[in-house]
C-alpha cells in the first residue's frame, strides 16, 4: 500500500500567548562544548566554522520544536501497517540567514528541517556609527501570516540588523509570533531593542553575554565571528 498523504495536516501546536519575547538557551552540554570552542581565540578558522554549524544544528532543532506543522498517513512496515506523522512538506519553514555569518548556522540545518525555503539578506555594518545598511534583500515580496519563519545570525549584539529584518519581514505580511531566531551568542542591547518592539519572537542562542563595547562587539563574545568563520582576519 502507498503511504496515505492525503490524511489531514496538523498544525504546529502553539504555547499560551507571551506579552514578552522569550529567550532560550538550552542547557545541553554539546551547546557548552561547542561554545567553548567558538570561544577560544586560539580556534582555527575551520573548526571554528565547524563548532558554529554544530551549534546551529542544536538550536535550530530547538528552535522549530513547535515551528514545523505535521501531517498524519499510513505506510507499510517490513511486518505490517503503521500510522505515522511526518513534516508536512507542503508547508516548508522560510530560512532567512543574514549574510555572511548567519550562513554557518544553517550548514547543517537540512539535517533537522525536512522542508524550506532559503531567502538570503546581507547587512554591513558601519564600523564608527554601528548602523546597518542594507546591500542584498532575497526575501518574497509577500509573506502569509501563518509562514513559519527561522532567521539566522551568529552574533546579536546591538540588534541594529536584526531589527531592520524583522521589520521588513513584518512590513511583508510576517506574523512576529512565527517568527524564531537562532544566534550563537546574544546581548542584552539587542534583547532590549528586540522586545520592546515585538513580545512574540523567540530567540534561541548559546549564551547571553553581559555586554556590547564601544565598537559593538559583544563582550567576551566571540570577536568578528564572519571573518573568524571566513578566515578572513
């Protein structure tokens, strides 16, 4: 017998409504690890790149808990029939990673999202004023309400980026509700900034640092993770 994937879709189950943004941060000792590794300024390049993807995995796989929607069917074991559910792969979760860093966290992404859709933005940064200026924008003109949508960036510092991303997100039709980001490492700047605006979003990260130094770095942090994961220091 084929597998039955007509049977009926089951949306993502949704916790009680927040009037704050929640902030997650699994304590799992694999996060700790690979932290630790992102960490060290000793790290070459290339494992550093290779701790941030095991991150991204960990917390992306966190992060769309209660993103992905289901649908239920039958399909024949070697011994019999057997209901089942499986990601629905009608309804794929929209991946925004902003470039370039946020690409690291989704090189193992495909391993925990069955189904999505890839649209790319890219942000520089003024290095004097800290303003982000946008110089690439892949998203679709138009997002439904009910889209599940993961963003993706490595460092969450002064939440300058982050915002002018959701905001455009948001402008597109983009419930914050539906909204998840994943970032290694966050500080309470862009936590302020982020939940004074949108109380719905989830933020999955590694760790909270204590704070941002003059020139936006998140301190201790993790220096300029792009180049860091580049190699272009």
């Amino acid at each position: 017998m084929d597998p039955d994937v007509s049977a009926r879709a089951t949306p993502a189950p949704k916790g009680p409504p927040t009037s704050q943004m929640l902030v997650f941060v699994p304590p799992h000792p694999l996060v700790k690890h690979w932290l630790a590794i992102c960490r060290n300024a000793l790290t070459p390049s290339g494992m550093f790149r290779g701790a941030v993807a095991e991150l991204g995995r960990i917390l992306i796989y966190e992060a769309v808990r209660d993103l992905l929607q289901t649908m239920e069917g039958q399909v024949d074991t070697p011994c019999g029939t057997a209901d089942v559910e499986f990601v629905d792969p009608t309804r794929p979760v929209k991946v925004v990673p902003i470039l370039r860093a946020g690409l690291v966290l989704l090189e193992q992404a495909s391993q925990v999202i069955p189904v999505s859709e890839t649209y790319h933005v890219g942000y520089a940064r003024d290095e004097v004023t800290l303003e982000a200026t946008p110089y690439l924008n892949k998203l679709p003109a138009k997002f439904d309400a009910d889209d599940r949508i993961l963003v993706t960036d490595i460092m969450l510092a002064t939440g300058g980026t982050m915002l002018k991303v959701i905001d455009d997100m948001v402008s597109r039709g983009a419930s914050p509700e539906n909204i998840r980001i994943v970032s290694v490492v966050c500080a309470p700047p862009a936590m302020v900034k982020l939940s004074e605006k949108y109380k719905g979003i989830k933020v999955f990260t590694a760790m909270i640092d204590p704070e941002v130094n003059e020139k936006g770095f998140i301190i201790p942090g993790l220096g300029d993770a792009g180049d860091r994961a580049f190699g272009t220091l």
